[in-house]
C-alpha cells in the first residue's frame, strides 16, 4: 500500500487512533502517484490550491437554441493554460420518444386552449412544436440521437487575479455565443476530478443535445500545420503538435525569415536545408558568414569561395540555353538587361547617355564573338569583361566608363570576374561563400551568383531550393533588389524555392522590393525581434498584441512559423545528430574542432 492510501484510509476510520512512527515507516512504498502528488492541498468553494498553482473549474449550464460550426475553437485555441473534459452519455432512444410523445401533446395543448380563447398566436408555441416534431421525425428515423452532454473547463495559474483574468476571458467569449458557465461552487474537488483524465464525470451537469449540435463541439479544432508529406520545421508552441509541411505544396514556394541576430534563423535553415535534401530537393545556399561549409562538407555537397584571391570564378557574360519554349532572342535580350543592371552596380551607377551606350557595347561584344540570336548558345565561348572594355574603350563618350571599369580588368579587383566560369553546381548540394569578399563588392558578388545560379535553374527543370542568407545586401541597391524579386515572381515556372534570411529588417523593407518580396512568400518565419523594430515587423505581418510579446519574449529557436492563411507558434528542434552538424555555436564548433583534432592524433 502507498504513503497516500494509507494516510486516506488511517483519516477515513471511524476510531481516531494516533499513527505510530513505525506504521508509516512499514507502509512507506513510494510510488509513482506520490512522487506526483502536490505537496500540500487546499480545497476552497471556489478553487483548488495545489501547491505552487491554483486550480478553478467552471461547468457550461446553457447553450442558445443554435449551435454554429466551430463555436468552441476560438476556446481551443486561447493561449492559456487551462483543461477541458467533454462527457458524453447515450440516451435509450425509445425512452426518448415516449417522453417526446408526452411533450408534443402538452404543447399542442397550449396552442389549442390559445386558440378556444380567441388569444393571439404565441411564436414561441408554435416555434416549439414544430422543433419538436421535426427532432421526433428525425429520432424515429434514427437520423438523431440524443445525448445528455456534460463540459466543463479547468482553469490554472499562479494567483487568484490570474484566474480572475482568464475566467472573465474565457466567460466573454463564450457569453458572446450565448454559452454560459457557472463556477463549481463547493463542488471544486468532484469539478476537478472530473476534468482529470480519468473518466470519471462527477460533477453530472449535463445538458440534452442531439447529434448535430454535439458534432459542433468537436474539441480537435486547434490551428496545426501538420500534413501526410513535407518536412518537420518544428513543434507547435500551442499543443505540442509536430509542424509538417512542404513548401512545394503552396502557391508559389519562396520563404522569409526575420530574426535578431542570435535568434537561430540560419539554425533553422540549415535544419530545413539538411531535411530536404532527403527528399530529394537540390539545394544552393549564397552564404555571406561562411555558416554552411561543415554542412556542405558533411552532406558531400560543393563549396564554393568567391573572393579576389579566390580560385572560383563565375564571367558574368556566360550564356543561358534556351529552353523548348523560350525564343534565343528573348534569352539574350534578357540576358543583357540583366547585364546592364549589373554594371549599373559595378559602376556606381549609370546616366541615361551611359546606360545606352553599355546596352550597345554589350551587343556589340557579343557580336564579336559571333554570337546572335540564332547562334546555339551551349557551342559558343562567351567573351570576358576585357573584352566588353575593348569595346567600350572605342565608343564615343565611354572615357568615364572604361575609367570605372579599368579597376575590374587591371586594378586590384582584377581576378575577380574577368576570368572564364569554373565552377560547377551539377550537384545535390552547392554552397557559394562570399565572406572573404569585400564589402564594397559582395553585392556585385552576390548578384552575380545569383544570377548564375538562376541561369542553371532555367536550363533543367528540378525541385530546388535556393537560400540566400543575409539577404538585406541584395536589397541594398535597386538592382539586385529587383533582380531578387523577379526569380521571387518567376521561380514556381521553374521548380525554385526562394528563402530569403535577413537580420536587418528595417534594411529589407526600406527597399521598395522588400514587402513585395514578402507578399511573394507564402512560408514566413518570424524569431525572437529586436524593440526596436517590432512594431514594423507588427505591421507588416498584421500580428495581433500577443504576438508581438510572443516575438519579444520567445528564446533561441522560438517564434511565429506562417503558412499560406495559417501561421502557429512554433519552437525549432533538431536531433542530437542533426544540431552537430548545423550547429553555429562557437563553443560547439570548437568542441567538435578538438574532438577530429584528438581522434587524428589517436589514429596517428
């Protein structure tokens, strides 16, 4: 016998009789019920106190004459900590009838003596046996059953103001629907028995509804992201559900993440990037903090480092194939649009008179090589930027410019993209660093790849995904800004996912390609936000007041995780073997830097 029972019973006996020392100690079994028991109880007519936390149970005593649809989810889902018991008993459908039968009659009666008395006609008479008539027809059918139908609601927090609060929360929304409760009172301890998982309605408050009604209460209502195909993104924050989702399933496939720095933005996305790589999505990640070498080296992917001195080079003059329903003609008039917004970043910026003659150097170059709309671009070798400057250099008003440009073909900048493309991303997996970029350069750098990448993605048609973290240096000047939102329109045709990962959010959508961008995402991470700008992230994603608090006070891996209309409060797992390979951690990476460095020396 446990510690528990034997004091119940030793209280229960009629003969008070002192407990020796010696019979607590000989029943003294320690189970799992007293290591779970509070450590004090206090039973009051209005609530319960168990140890540190005070418990209050109310019962619903009436419902209004119709029930909607999903009346009870606005309860379901309120961010409290409360529990909810819904007891449903069966009622013998003949003994149903007989007193339905009983009724009818009375009622009818009513009607009749009205109308021998010359008195006017009562609706609610008539509205009653007609009710009546209809749900006798129906349970005669079996169409019907009735039920006596008992809910009652357990309330907890730290203080009774607390519990004040909620109670007067829970009643005004449930008040609204014409549902109302009333508190337990001196029945606290059946109440709270009642709402344990145990079964046991002790409290017998019910209420007869029939089968509609009852459907309505249905309590599994509470706003999930959990689907039969997609990848784990993490736990609801609500009702510990797992948030299984997959991007390829919504209207366009691009995703936002906003968090502080620290908030665990690239720790989700590399987590992201790791799972759906096992679903045989190609992945491509332009990474400006060198965070997703280890993970490329442990997934057997690419890592590319662009940088002045590097030995991986990309000539931004190389040449998409055109695809079966695209005309070569539109593939390189696009393709020098896109050329002349590059050099518009490369240069500082362009004047009207500039900007035409760029147009026409670039053709001309072209042209030199013998490239034209009816060449086969994958046969051709595509010229170098020195010898756009050849021909700039012989263009009438080009001095400014070639001065300009000198600096990428003979200045310090030099072995940067005058060189032939020798990088390769035929490969589940690719990574392009610019960290060791200058700053002055990494948005020319990062326009550049980017516009790589989104010259591979056009030419075969796979299921992709491409991250671009940090992305607030894009969206720094105009034309990679709107570079980035033409692939945000464009990619669905493609197969593409775009994830755009930015700290400075401000940064972002000072752009005037920032909220468009966002508007084109149908996944949209939020983490933990700086005070100083949640009330712009507030209105720019429409949250509410306790959203905003959510953002501000959730820890590392914690926030607000939106898909398509719905959007949960969401917490980011990952496995032991998962958080050793995408961790950012310092202290871990230098833990696991040690770890290899012992078992080499070991091996040795």
């Amino acid at each position: 016998m446990a510690l528990f029972d034997f004091l119940k019973k030793k209280k229960t006996e009629e003969a008070i009789t002192p407990i020796l020392p010696q019979e607590i100690y000989e029943a003294a079994t320690l189970e799992l019920k007293d290591i779970l028991a509070p450590s004090a109880l206090k039973i009051s007519p209005r609530e319960i106190n168990l140890g540190e936390k005070i418990a209050r149970t109310f019962f619903v005593i009436s419902y209004p004459r119709f029930l909607t649809d999903n009346w009870f989810s606005p309860i379901i889902n309120l961010d409290k900590v409360f529990d909810v018991a819904i007891y449903v008993h069966a009622i013998e459908t003949q003994k149903v009838l007989r007193q339905f039968q009983k009724k009818v009659a009375e009622v009818e009666s009513q009607i009749n003596i009205r109308e021998e008395k010359g008195l006017v006609r009562d609706p609610e008479l008539d509205a009653a046996y007609r009710n009546l008539e209809a749900l006798r027809d129906k349970l005669q059918q079996a169409e019907e059953k009735l039920f006596d139908v008992g809910l009652y609601i357990t309330i907890y927090g730290s203080t009774s103001e607390e519990l004040d609060k909620v109670e007067s929360t829970i009643k005004s929304i449930l008040e609204s629907k014409l549902v109302f409760l009333k508190p337990a009172l001196f029945q606290q301890e059946a109440g709270f028995m009642s709402v344990l998982p145990l079964g046991d309605d002790r409290l017998l408050v019910h209420s007869k509804l029939n089968s509609s009604p009852l459907a309505s209460m249905f309590p599994f209502v509470s706003f999930d992201l959990t689907s039969d195909k997609g990848i784990l993104y993490g736990i609801n924050r609500h009702n510990s559900s797992l948030i299984l989702f997959d991007r390829f399933s919504l209207e366009n496939y691009n995703s936002v993440i906003f968090a502080k720095a620290g908030s665990g933005k690239s720790y989700a996305t590399k987590l992201e990037i790791l799972r759906s790589l096992m679903f045989d999505t190609d992945v491509i990640v332009i990474d400006p903090e060198r965070e997703y070498e280890y993970l490329a080296e442990a997934m057997g992917g690419r890592y590319f480092n662009i940088s002045l001195s590097s030995e991986h080079h990309i000539n931004p003059f190389d040449l998409p194939v055109p695809r079966e329903d695209e005309a070569p003609s539109d593939v390189l008039r696009s393709h020098i649009i896109n050329l002349v917004g590059l050099f518009r970043l490369m240069l500082g910026g362009l004047t009207p008179e500039e900007d035409s003659i760029v147009d026409r150097a670039i053709t001309e170059t072209y042209a030199l090589k013998d490239i034209t709309p009816a060449t086969n671009f994958g046969n051709v070798m595509p010229p170098l930027l020195s010898d756009f400057e050849l021909v700039l250099a012989g263009m009438e008003g080009a001095e400014s410019l070639v001065s300009r440009l000198s600096k990428y073909t003979k200045g310090t900048w030099a072995g940067f993209i005058n060189r032939p493309t020798n990088v390769d991303i035929n490969k589940k997996f690719v990574v392009f660093s610019v960290r060791d970029m200058e700053d002055d350069l990494k948005p020319v750098a990062m326009y550049i790849i980017t516009h790589y990448i989104w010259n591979a993605v056009r030419k075969t048609l796979r299921k992709r995904l491409l991250v671009i973290d940090e992305a607030w240096w894009m969206m720094k000047a105009e034309d990679t800004a709107s570079f980035l939102f033409g692939i945000a329109k464009r990619s669905r045709k493609y197969y593409l996912g775009l994830a755009t990962i930015t700290q400075d959010v401000g940064d972002f959508l000072k752009s005037p390609y920032g909220l468009p961008i966002i508007t084109n995402s149908s996944l949209q991470l939020l983490l933990k936000q700086s005070p100083a700008i949640i009330d712009e992230v507030q209105k720019t994603f429409n949250l509410t007041e306790e959203e905003k608090f959510l953002l501000l006070e959730s820890d590392v891996g914690e926030g607000i995780f939106f898909a398509g209309l719905k959007h949960v409060a969401i917490k980011i797992i990952a496995s032991y073997t998962e958080d050793q390979i995408i961790t950012s951690d310092p202290a871990q990476l230098l833990a696991i830097k040690r770890a290899k460095e012992e078992l080499k020396q070991a091996e040795t």
